[in-house]
C-alpha cells in the first residue's frame, strides 16, 4: 500500500490518493526536461483541469469520476481526495511542517506523478521545476504569486496557451484577447479551468492571497477559458453590486440595520455608565457620612467644618 494510504497517512474522512483510480488508467505525463519543465501529456492533453485545495465547503465536488479533467493538488491534500493528475508543492521546506506522523517526502518520491516544486529535487524522481520565468513572462507579466493556488493557475493557463498554439498550426496567440480571431476564441473555449475546496477567505489568506488568485482568473476569463466556481466556492463573488445596491437584500438582517442596532446600544451604555458613576459618587458620600456618624455615636470626636469648631 502506498505511503499516502497507510492509516496514519489518510486524513480521517479522507481516503487518500489511488495511483490507479480508474479516471487515471492510461492516462499519464512523460517527463522530457524536468529542469526545463517541458512535459507531455499522453495519449492526449486534457482541455480541462480542476485545482483543488483543502477547504472542505467544496473540496470534494471536484469531478474526481471523470477522465477529461486532470485533478490538480497541493501539498498534503493527497490524504484527503481519492485522485491525482498532477501535484504542487511550492516549498523550499516541504520536509517540514507536515502532518505529523505522516512521511510527505517519501509521498511525494513514490506518487508517480508530475511534482512541479521550486527546484528540481533528486530525491523525487517526478519532481520538475516550475517554470516561474515563463508563467511571468507568457501569463502573469508581473511576479505576483501569492500563495500555491496562483502557481497552479499560472501554469494551467500556460499549458492551455501552449495547446491553442498547437491546435491553431503554432501560430502564436495574440496578445489582445479581445481582439483574438473566432479560430483562437473557438479554440480557448474548450478549455476549461474548475476551482474546487479554494475559499481564501480565512485570517491573512482574505488579506494578500485571495485577491492574486481573482488576479489569475481574471486572465483566464479574458482568454475565453470557462471558469468553473460551484456556488460555494467564495471566490469572484459580490454580495452587492455597488452603485446599484447599498447592500445585500436577500440576507437574514441588513448591515445598517445592525450597524443602527449597534449605535443604539453604545448610546444606552453610555447613559448607563454616566448614571452608575453618579449612583457610585452618592454612595461614597453616603458611606462617609455613616463612618462619621458611627465614630460619632460611639463617642469619637470628628471635627467637621461646624461653627464654633
């Protein structure tokens, strides 16, 4: 059994990767320059690809029965799904910091599929470096990648780039999409890009990931590639298209009504401060009176600002 298979691999839930899930059966990639990152896909390349991530809103309605996608991971998400075309592990580090109990490198040396990592590593022999040089140059055109998800839509775009150049006789791909003749439109249409368990919406992640991610899809959306988001997946989503709404209607109570709700309640709390500093003040006063009547009663002398005193 595999290492990603053994029980102290597989998440709990989790069934861990097949290397011979019946989607994948003769279905493969042959490295030909793993420093160059040039790779074949065989019998054929897929025209689509699905990029999967942890969160569980929608990790598992990835098409994991279905052998036109290529299913994309990353890191130690093979404990948790049951297929693989392709793995991600954009670490220098990705010896540590794992699950523990679990042996990653020893996953990642025997898994058998393309391992796209910042260097190529000797020790994984599928292992191939990422072509970060040209995913900026072809792709991105700025060095903005973010978290793991952005290389893997970095490349997936590329490869797609690469395979419309191919269909279209090696003509190279215009630069203005918009502007594209109906052969290349046609052509990118086909091609289909699916974001399953990729929220990005979790503490930093919602800061300075999520937005290099909608970066990405954006340039996907401009090719004509179809984006597929199933609906609760919160990436390119608005709760309210501004200038036309305020704010969301269809919710369980609206914002200004909490934020009114809110104002309402510091107003009250500060009325009630200012009243119990009052009420403390007359307490205090009235304690000191009672201790000089007490003193006074049991024949203590206290001078007060009496006359004739």
């Amino acid at each position: 059994m595999p290492s990603n298979q053994d029980h102290q691999h597989v998440a709990p839930g989790g069934v861990g990767v097949d290397p011979n899930h019946p989607a994948e059966v003769g279905h493969h990639f042959e490295i030909i320059d793993a420093e160059r990152a040039i790779v074949k896909e065989l019998p054929e390349p897929r025209k689509k690809i699905a990029i999967c991530g942890f969160a569980a809103s929608s990790r598992m309605l990835a098409p994991f029965d279905d052998p036109a996608w290529s299913i994309a991971i990353l890191n130690q998400l093979n404990r948790h799904v049951p297929r693989a075309s392709i793995h991600f592990d954009i670490h220098k580090n990705f010896r540590e910091a794992n699950v523990e109990g679990t042996d990653h490198p020893a996953y990642l040396a025997e898994c058998g599929i393309p391992v796209y990592m910042t260097q190529v590593e000797p020790s994984i022999p599928t292992s191939i470096r990422y072509p970060i040089e040209r995913v900026i140059e072809k792709v991105a055109g700025i060095d903005y990648f973010t978290s793991t998800v952005a290389f893997m839509l970095g490349l997936a775009i590329l490869n797609i780039d690469e395979q419309v150049e191919r269909e279209l006789n090696g003509s190279p791909v215009p630069e203005r999409f918009s502007d594209a003749r109906e052969a290349v439109a046609a052509a990118y249409q086909q091609h289909s890009i699916g974001i399953y368990g990729i929220d990005l919406i979790v503490g930093t992640e919602y800061d300075f990931q999520k937005s290099c991610v909608e970066y990405m899809l954006g340039l996907a959306n401009a090719r004509g590639i179809t984006i597929v988001l199933p609906p609760q997946c919160a990436l390119l989503k608005q709760r309210w298209r501004y200038g036309y709404e305020t704010e969301p209607a269809n919710e369980l109570i609206k914002m200004s009504e909490l934020k009114r709700r809110g104002e309402a309640l510091e107003n009250e709390r500060s009325q009630l401060i200012a009243k119990l500093q009052t009420i403390d003040g007359a307490r205090q006063e009235q304690q000191y009176w009672s201790q000089v009547l007490d003193l006074r009663l049991k024949g203590g002398h206290v001078t007060l600002n009496e006359p004739g005193t």
